[in-house]
C-alpha cells in the first residue's frame, strides 16, 4: 500500500475524528485532528478563538495547521467541518492526500452535537437551520474534493474503514 496521507472531511458530527482514529490505528498511521491541532498550537480552544478572532481568525489559523500537515507524508487527518470554505486548504488536501467524504444528514448531525458545547456555530437555538445552511454551503465543496464519498448511517465504521482501506489498495 502506498504511503499517502488520508484526509477525511464532511460536515460536523459525520464521525470525522471518531473514524479517523479508528483507520489511523488500523493502518498503524499517525492521526491528526486539525481543530485540536489549532487548540494546541494556540494554547485556546476554538470557542475563545471564535470569541475574540471571530470565525477569520480562526480559518487563518486552520489554513496554517492544513499546510503544515499537508507537507507530511503517510497520516490520517480529520479535518473541522468548514476546512472547505477555503481555497487554499482545498488545494492542500487536493494535491498530497486522498479525500474522503464523510456524509451525514442534518438529522444525524442534530443528534451526534446535540450535548457539545465546544462548536460555535452551534451555540444557537436555531441549530436544524445552521447545518441546513452549511450543509447547503458546503456540500458541493466536499463532493468535489472527494476522492471517495461514503455514507456515515448506512454503514458501520469498520465497514467504512474497510471501504477505504480497499481503495488504497487499488491506487
């Protein structure tokens, strides 16, 4: 199997980070979570970040984490839900890695946040139409990224797991 990187992306609450430890292991690959790779570069989590940088500043400092692990080689990455919106991290993730899409519908993201606290965009008593809206956003974004698109309800995680792995093997 060759040694590239594999980027996971979709919407929050897809199962990004969850999946991506679980493959990271079964490959005996590094795993990476570029949210958390943000809290601790920047010594805050992401709610304080959006608090006092508002949503720029933190897609500024993303931008910087997906670059700087773009450049490795042979890891699993589990990307926040709006790594997207930014052209430059689509190109990063585009050029040294294959893309998964992890899909889910606003339903499943609904009951996957409903206790998390730590998502800013989901602090809102409108949350159904929040990821609605960046569903709708966002979707096209992910589909044409992907290298593969994969169906977090229909499956379980080790069938995902194993549907990736099969496509590496190919390549």
């Amino acid at each position: 199997m060759p040694l590239t990187n594999i980027y996971l992306v979709g919407p929050m609450g897809a199962g990004k980070s969850t999946l991506g430890r679980m493959l990271a292991k079964e490959l005996g690959l590094p795993f990476y979570d570029s949210d958390h790779e943000v809290e601790a570069r920047t010594g805050a989590n992401i709610p304080w970040i959006f608090d006092v940088e508002g949503e720029k500043g933190f897609r500024q400092r993303e931008r910087q984490v997906i670059r700087e692990l773009c450049e490795e080689r042979g890891i699993v990455l589990a990307t926040g839900g709006g790594v997207v919106t930014q052209k430059e991290n689509r190109r990063h993730l585009g050029t040294n890695g294959l893309v998964v899409y992890l899909k889910a519908s606003v339903d499943a993201q609904l009951e996957r946040t409903m206790k998390d606290k730590q998502r800013p965009l989901l602090q809102r008593p409108d949350r159904r139409e929040v990821l609605e809206n960046l569903l709708e956003e966002r979707e096209p974004l992910y589909a044409g990224l992907a290298d593969l698109t994969l169906d977090t309800e229909r499956y379980s995680p080790k069938s995902l797991i194993n549907e990736i792995i099969r496509l590496l093997e190919q390549n």
